[in-house]
C-alpha cells in the first residue's frame, strides 16, 4: 500500500499528484475520471531538502489557486518511506533520506500526503486507466537508464513490509550463462543484478564489451535496423535476459499483465517476440502474460501518485 501521513482522504472533488524526480518534479491534476486539468514541472533543487519541500508546497498552492479547488495529494519518490521509521530510504536523490517527507508535506499543506515508489506509481497509473485497466495484478516494469518495477492490485501500490516490493531490478540475473556470470558491479553493493543487464546502460555496456564500440542504446537499434550482425547478436542476447527476467516474475506472482516503462520499452519487437521466449523459461512451459506497452509515457509516474487515493 502507499503510505499515507496524517489521517484519511480529504474528500476533495480532484486529485493532485506530484513526481519527485532527481531533475525535475512534476505535478498534476486530475479530475474524478482521469482527465488532466493542470500539469506544470519545476527544476528540482539538488541536493536541498528544504527547497525541494518549498518547490512543491508552491506547486500545490499554485494549481490550487488557479483551479480554485482543493485536491488530495500523491507523492511519487524515488525511494520508500520506511514502515519502521516514517523516513525515506534507499533514494538515490541522497538529500530526502533520512526525512519524514509525507509528514513534512502534511504539515506545510494541512492535509493527508501519501506516498510510493514511482515504479509503484507507474503500475498504478497503468491499472487504473491504462494497458493494465481491469486487470487484478498488474507487474510494470521500467525499462530505462536504470531498471525498476512497481505492483498493483486491484489498482493500489503493494510495497510490502519492508517498502521493496517490486526491487526486480537488484536480484541477480536468472540463469546464468558462463560468459555472463558472475556479472558487473552493482550500485547497490551486489554483482550480477537484472539492471545491469536489461537496463539502456546494461544494453550499451555488453554491447562495448563484446565488440569494443560505444554506442548509444538507440544506435545500437539504428544499426540492427540495418542487419548488422553484431547489433543483431546483443538484440538477442538483451531478449533472452529480459525473458530469463521476466519468468522469474511469472513464476513468483503469476500477474494478469506485465506493463513496460522506460525508453526500452520503445522497441517494437521485444512485445512481437517476447511472447515466444517466455514458454522457455516459465515453469510448466506455457506463459499466457500479456506483455504491455504503457498507455500514459513519461506521464505515468505523476498519474500513478495522483492516483494514490483511488477513486474518489
């Protein structure tokens, strides 16, 4: 579940929510159905705590103001507030850590802040009313610079008790080959993780080490576009690692759909030839996982927090 500082929903007639990221913090409105009625980004101030609580509070107040209406309010972050302390943890922007940042926000706007994951927001934003509405279970997983994944049921967040469910990216890659293990450094202290394998810097760092050249996620697509072999070679290596990836989540979970994210999740073929890898590594041998596009882009995050509070 999000978690949620100072009592219950405000009952308000819209809801507001706000993507915390390490550049730039979003926010949005959205009436009772979904519809956008304000969107506005800000810079996010580095490495302030303080300022970057002024930045939304300001946020808040001036689309409130300008909609002369008062909303409840989501909060995606890029790390978890922790059950056991009521402070944020594991976010790599370095200054909310250590902060009781639903609380702090409670206090500054006098209502109730809910907070998740924004991996857990994205999946929210796609149960609700995206690629994964109606569904039960929704996986959304985000293929981008890093690697990361967020779960819904019945359209709300589950984080777990420890804040982590849906850390997909920082369990080591299934089924190793000999070329692959034991696997690079990971930032979070382990070797082998799925991010540095299924992520755009996974894909642009064993494209070098196979075959020397630098090349961009997106020129390495240019080029297997143009059959070169060795861009075609690391197209199908990333392919078996993402469903190697993905069966693991299939077996522990079993979710009605999986949804990417993420630039990644641009690439056409993996959605025309996922469908055909996964029976390999899936248990039983059958995997009928509908695998997704998202429906809402690098607007998700924010929905998903506006979303926090469920219908209204």
């Amino acid at each position: 579940m999000a978690h949620t500082a100072n009592g219950g929903s405000a009952g308000a007639p819209l809801r507001i929510g706000v993507d915390l990221g390490g550049s730039k913090i979003e926010l949005i409105a959205l009436d009772r159905i979904g519809q956008t009625l304000w969107r506005q980004r800000q810079p996010t101030p580095k490495g302030d705590y303080q300022a970057t609580l002024d930045t939304i509070v300001t946020l808040v107040q001036r689309c409130e103001q300008e909609l002369g209406m008062q909303g409840t309010l989501g909060v995606g972050i890029p790390g978890v507030i922790s059950s056991q302390t009521g402070r944020v943890k594991n976010s790599n922007s370095q200054c909310l850590n250590g902060h009781s940042l639903d609380t702090d926000l409670a206090y500054r706007l006098g209502r109730p802040v809910r907070t998740a994951n924004d991996a857990n927001c994205f999946a929210v934003s796609e149960a609700m009313d995206g690629a994964g509405r109606g569904k039960k279970m929704v996986f959304g997983a985000i293929l981008g610079t890093g690697c990361g994944a967020g779960l819904a049921i019945n359209g709300e967040a589950h984080s777990g008790s420890n804040g982590v469910a849906g850390e997909w990216g920082h369990n080591p890659l299934p089924w190793m080959s000999d070329a692959e293990f034991p696997g690079p450094d990971c930032f979070c202290g382990k070797r082998g993780c799925i991010e540095s394998y299924v992520s755009g810097s996974g894909l642009e760092r064993q494209f070098f080490e196979r075959f020397g050249e630098r090349l961009t996620a997106t020129e390495i697509e240019l080029k297997a576009r143009q059959a070169d072999p060795d861009a075609l070679a690391i197209q199908g290596a990333y392919l078996d690692q993402l469903a190697r990836s993905l069966a693991h989540v299939i077996n522990i979970l079993d979710p009605d759909c999986i949804v990417l994210g993420g630039g990644l999740s641009n690439l056409d073929w993996l959605y025309q030839k996922l469908p055909d890898v996964l029976p390999h590594y899936v248990i039983g041998g059958e995997c009928h996982v509908p695998v997704l596009r998202n429906h809402h882009g690098d607007a998700s995050g924010v929905r998903g927090a506006a979303w926090l509070w469920g219908e209204l």
